[in-house]
C-alpha cells in the first residue's frame, strides 16, 4: 500500500478511536498521578490536520481519588484533556504513552499542560502573567483571563482582562516567539496597523495590545460590510514592507488541496467520491492557471484577521504566515472564507452580493480563473473545520454547504478558462 494511502486509513483510524468508548481508559491513566477520579468525558472538537495526525479534545469532570495523594500543587481542578495521534509531541512527564491496533500510537495530556506548547499555563495564570503583560501597577487579582482560540500542539489566544485595559496573548511553539515579534515590528515600521506588542516575548508568549476597530466579520453580518472597499484590501496587501520576502516561504492553502480533501472525507465520508473528484479538479485548475509573480503576502488573509475603523482597516491580525507568495492566493484566501460564512450562521444574509462585489474587484488585480480555482481550494480546506461536535446533523450541513462553495468556485474557474480558450481559438 503507497505510503500516503496508508496515512489516510490511520487518520481515519484514529477518528474512529476518538469517537469510540475507548478514550475514557487513556483519560483515567493521565488523571490517576495528580489524584483525580473519572467522572465522565465528552468528545469535543476534533482538530484533523491531514499529513499531522488527529487529536481531540475532552470536557472532563473529575473527583478527588479517596486517599489519592496529587502530584501537582496547583488548586486548579481539571476541565480538559487531549488526545492525539500526531507523532510523539514532546518528552513531557505528563504525557501518556497508549498502544492501540499495532503500530497506532495515541497521546494524551491534561489541559493546559500541551507538550508543545509550553507558555500555555503561563499565559493562563493571573498570578504569573498579569505584570509582565499589563506592567508592575496592575494587580494579578485584578486579571480575567479566557482562552479565546486553541489548536493543540499548535497554538493559543488567550484574552486577559485587568479593569478596563486589555491584552491578546498568542501562545507558540518553542522558539516561535521571537520570529513573531519580529513580523509585527517589520509590519509596524512600514505604517502597517499590526497589533503592538506589549513587550518581549516569556515562555513563548506574545502579549499584544487589542487593536482598534471592528471585526470584518461582524460588518459583513451587519450589511455586508457596504462601507468597505474591496480595493482597500488590496492596497494593504500592496503595502506589506518587501522586507517580507526576506522570511522563509510556506506554500498556500492550494498547494495540499488533495491531502486537505481527505481531511474532508474523514467528516463527509459518504462523499469520498465526490470529494476526491473535487480535490483532483481544483488541484489540476490551479496547476493550469497563472499564479502571478512573488510578493509580500500575509498567508491567512480573511475576514476574521481584519478590523474596520470608518471603511479602513485599523488592525490586521494574526500575522504569523507572513512570508513570500501570491496576491492571487491572500485575495482567494479571503474570498473563500468569506463565501462560507452563510452556512455558518443564518445572519450573513448579506454575504452573497458582497462576495460578488469582492470577487470583481479582486478580478482586476489578479486572472481570474486563478483566484477561483484558489478560492475553491480554500473553502475546501475548511470542510474539515465543521467537525467539533462527531454526529451533530448541523455540522454535517454546514460541512455540505462548505463542499458545496468549493464545487460552485471550481465551476467558475473552469467556466473562465473555457471561455477564454474559445476566445483564442476563434482568433
């Protein structure tokens, strides 16, 4: 069996796993040390990373162990638990080892102790955190923190709040940090509204000052963001400094189209044929189209990474992937999320003309066909993001409608080309 046919059946496995009865043995081994009894366990979200392997997240209730003796001072009582059957993420003490099926391997540890990302505890600790990020003036008894976004393994948001003053804390993998602090300075100095940092990174931990404006998302939802000019999004992504060609290069969403397919077969797996078609249709358009030359580009440039302030853009977030690429693939990065909102929440009723609206502006900067083909690829990535609840029948509709964009921005695309080889032909 080829190699990448057999990562899939051990993906599939692994999904298979966590959603089973098998995990509450695993939990109960990771909670015994500290002194904690299983009380029950829920399945939470589920994050596939095609290639990387799977993992899950756990809502854990636990008891005190009669006469169990814990191993860790902290008060803090367990909430969530990780498992996952990515390669051995680290050496940690509180990381357990399961063998199941063979050579299939699983990982588990308690939240907020992730393996790989070290400066979690951290950046949910008041006591710890609180006058590094805000300064020494601020009280830690003052500090409300919530985790805001988390990617086992990968990263974190964390939110902190002390009265009325408020930080983000980006929470990465070892030695990430600096590189990050790096990108926001480099944006910052070219007049590039990138959050400002609140000092040097701890533990791998980014706090940033909360940058001004609204959400994109939210002005989409209210009105299908009428006050903003597709235009200015472009011109942002023109303004990126060309000191970011300088940064190492990550290839775009399109660029694993096929793998990322059958991330969306693991959740839609009664429309593998289907998917797989899809996949080889965007893969074999985008490798047909003009990519355009090398430039500055942002790399996960969509609504939920801009804020609005009076029809300009006030802060762009999440810069990380800031690197070398395509403005075809930023323009179709955001296209392609924008266009799955719809089937997210019933309020972006406005959704479709704007996205008309963005499509033909971006349409002047970039072919066409290419930004289509690219947008499928990017709406395809995300059917696998429907899954955070295994059987919800809403998640599977939304997972659909994702399916469903992706398949309809291919059908441009090839509508284009089509069109335009008619037009060379008849010349």
């Amino acid at each position: 069996m080829r190699s990448r046919e057999a990562r899939i059946i051990r993906e599939q496995e692994a999904i298979a796993y966590l959603e089973s009865d098998a995990p509450g043995e695993l939990l109960r081994k990771v909670l015994a040390p500290d002194g904690w009894d299983l009380v029950s366990w829920q399945l939470g979200p589920v994050h596939h990373r095609p290639g990387a392997g799977v993992t899950g997240v756990f809502s854990i209730v636990v008891q005190p162990a009669p006469g169990g003796r814990r191993r860790s001072a902290s008060p803090c009582v367990p909430t969530h638990a990780c498992i996952t059957s990515s390669a051995r993420p680290g050496s940690s003490g509180r990381t357990v080892l399961a063998h199941r099926q063979g050579t299939q391997e699983f990982f588990v540890w308690v939240h907020p102790a992730d393996p790989l990302l070290p400066g979690l505890p951290l950046a949910l600790d008041p006591a710890g955190m609180t006058r590094w990020a805000f300064g020494p003036q601020h009280h830690p008894a003052d500090t409300v923190v919530e985790l805001r976004s988390y990617r086992p393994l990968r990263r974190a948001v964390v939110m902190a709040r002390n009265r009325d003053d408020a930080r983000y804390l980006k929470v990465l993998r070892r030695n990430a940090a600096v590189q990050l602090a790096e990108r926001h300075r480099m944006l910052q100095s070219a007049g590039v509204p990138a959050p400002v940092l609140a000092g040097e990174p701890v533990q791998d931990v980014v706090a940033m000052h909360a940058a001004p404006g609204t959400p994109l998302a939210e002005l989409l939802m209210r009105d299908g963001a009428a006050d903003v000019d597709p235009e200015a999004l472009v011109q942002l992504l023109r303004s990126l400094p060309p000191a970011v060609l300088t940064l190492p290069v990550r290839p775009p969403w399109a660029a694993r189209v096929r793998d990322y397919g059958e991330g969306a077969v693991a959740v839609l797996p009664a429309e593998a044929e289907r998917i797989r078609r899809l996949a080889q249709g965007i893969d074999d358009a985008v490798r047909a189209s003009e990519s355009g030359p090398l430039v500055p580009t942002h790399g996960d440039f969509y609504e939920g990474n801009l804020l609005i302030t009076d029809g300009a853009v006030s802060g762009v977030l999440d810069v990380d992937a800031l690197g070398p690429g395509r403005l075809v693939d930023d323009l179709a990065c955001f296209l392609g999320h924008v266009a799955v909102l719809p089937g997210l929440h019933h309020g972006y009723v406005h959704v479709p003309q704007a996205l008309v609206r963005f499509m033909r502006a971006f349409d002047r900067h970039v072919d066409p066909a290419a930004l289509r083909s690219r947008a499928a690829a990017v709406s395809l990535t995300l059917v696998a993001g429907a899954r955070s609840r295994p059987g919800d029948e809403g998640e599977m509709t939304e997972a659909l409608s994702r399916l469903e964009v992706a398949e309809q921005f291919l059908a441009e695309a090839r509508a284009l080309r089509a069109g335009r080889s008619g037009r060379a032909g008849e010349r």
